[in-house]
C-alpha cells in the first residue's frame, strides 16, 4: 500500500495521558503526500482532533501543547489528577478500570466509598475546562478549518452521539468526561460522556466519512495478565476490561492501517512527560511506514 496522493481519515483514540502520542503520530503524516480530510477523536482524541482541526503547523501544536502542559495552572490540575490517582499496578490499566483501586484508597473506609459513590462524580468538571479553555479557542466544530467529529455516549439512551457542530469546548469537555470520574455534560435534551469505555478507537465511525482510507491511532494500555480476582466487584471489572480489549480488537479491522505507540508503560493521568509520549506517537508512526515500504519493495 502507498500513502502518496492518498487521502484519510484519522480516528484518534482515548488513554488519557497517552493521547499526546497521537500528536507525535500525526506530525509523521503530516509529513508525507498524504491529504487527511477530517478527525474523528474520542475522549483525548477529540482534543488532540480539535488541535489538529486548528492549527495545521506541527511545530506550533507540538510548541502549544508543552506550554501549556507546563505552565503553573494546568500544574495544579495535574496535582488533583496525582491527589486521586492510584499508587497500584492498576494505574497502567485502562481508563475507567484503574478507579475502583483509586476510590478503595481514596477513600478508606465503607462509609466514606458510600459517600464517594453518592456524589455525581470523583473530580469536578473544572480540571477538564482548565485544559480546553487553555488549548482551544471559544469556536464551533462546524467553523474549524478541517472537519472535525467528537464521540460521545447520550447516558439517557445508551446511544453513540456524533458531535459535528456546536461549542467546540463544551463536545470536548464531554468526550473526556469519563463516567464517574468527571460530571456528565448537559447538551440539549441529553447527558453526554466519555465512550471510551465502549469504543475506545473511533475506526468504524471513522470508516463511515472516509473517501479513502481510514487510519487509526490505538494509545490504550491494552489487557494485561491478572493472576489474582478478589472479589465480586474486581469480577465486574475485569470483564469490562476485556470488553474493551475485545472492542480494541474490532477497531483494528475497521482500520486500513493501525498505529500503535508504545505508551502502555505510562499512567493514564500523567501527562509529565510530554516528549517522551509524543516522540513514541513518532516513533510508531515512522514503524509502520517502514514496514510498508519493505512490504512493497
């Protein structure tokens, strides 16, 4: 397969931290005679998407996004993200499944994880505002200058909502707001959050726009082993991380081309290292170019 005079659709996947990677990857294709004609993201794909849709300069989004991720306010969101994070092994699991251990000792003692429980979500929403009202401006999605689609969930319906217009911020604010851990997102007659834990690469929605290909950008930690299940609760959780592994697996072939950075080693919540993940979204990138360069020699 060749890239050049190609066009694609990106479809950029959830992981928290690990998201920056997808920064790196794109640079890379950026690079190439390759057209992408639009970016389908979830939770921190739709904010790497919402950059990428504004600012068509690598140099000056890679240059953003590390200000920002240095400066004194987003330091202190960081600090609350740290505050609630878990200090086990499951802090490299996926997503949503590293918080049952994060409340277990967060909290302490059952009447505390009741109280927890009761609130609508673990963080408040400003974490999450802090970070779009310092990367992006106050725009609609329809008046972004690539096309731009946020995936979300409606938890009034159950069903996937494809947000393609609107207030930039607030799609974004609800991509990102993992159930339970963030506030929901009032948008219309619906309540929006993160679908990541169902649909955690975008490729079959991606699939739908592209007039070529469809590349993917996969940043999630992936299925570990776990030789121990305590209990009835770690049993529900452990298979909601299989179904999202098994999810991961469809994504994959809805794809043309899948990228994976290695980026598994890293927390979900710690965005310190902004090189590191976004030379790996590079790194992973330049990989599969090689290989397809090998496989059409």
């Amino acid at each position: 397969m060749q890239l050049r005079n190609r066009t694609a659709v990106l479809a950029l996947g959830g992981g928290g931290a690990r998201g920056l990677a997808h920064i790196g990857a794109i640079e890379v294709l950026r690079s190439l005679d390759l057209r992408i004609e639009r970016y389908v993201g979830v939770s921190i794909g739709s904010l790497v998407g919402a950059l990428c849709a504004i600012e068509p300069d690598s140099e000056k989004l890679h240059a953003k996004v590390n200000d920002y991720l240095h400066s004194e306010g987003f330091l202190k969101m960081q600090a609350k993200l740290f505050a609630v994070a878990p200090k086990s092994e499951a802090s490299s699991s996926s997503g949503i499944f590293s918080w049952y251990e994060t409340v277990k000792q967060f909290v302490g003692t059952r009447r505390k994880l009741i109280h927890i429980l009761s609130r609508p979500s673990l963080l408040a929403r400003d974490v999450m505002q802090h970070v779009v009202e310092g990367l992006l401006p106050d725009a609609n999605i329809e008046d972004l200058d690539q096309p731009l689609n946020i995936v979300t969930v409606d938890l009034r319906t159950g069903s996937p909502v494809v947000l393609d217009r609107g207030p930039l911020r607030e799609a974004v604010i609800a991509s990102t707001a993992i159930p339970g851990i963030f506030p929901a997102v009032p948008w219309d007659d619906m309540l929006l959050c993160d679908i990541g834990v169902l649909d955690p690469v975008p490729s079959r929605m991606a699939q739908r726009y592209a007039s070529d290909l469809t590349i993917a950008i996969d940043v999630c930690a992936g299925i570990k082993h776990k030789p121990k299940v305590k209990n009835a609760f770690e049993t529900f959780i452990r298979m909601n991380e299989i179904a999202q592994g098994l999810m991961r697996q469809t994504a994959h072939e809805s794809a043309d081309l899948m990228i994976r950075p290695d980026v598994a080693r890293v927390p979900w919540f710690d965005f310190t290292d902004s090189e590191l993940l976004i030379g790996e979204g590079r790194k992973a990138a330049q990989s599969m170019i090689q290989k397809m360069w090998q496989n059409a020699a």
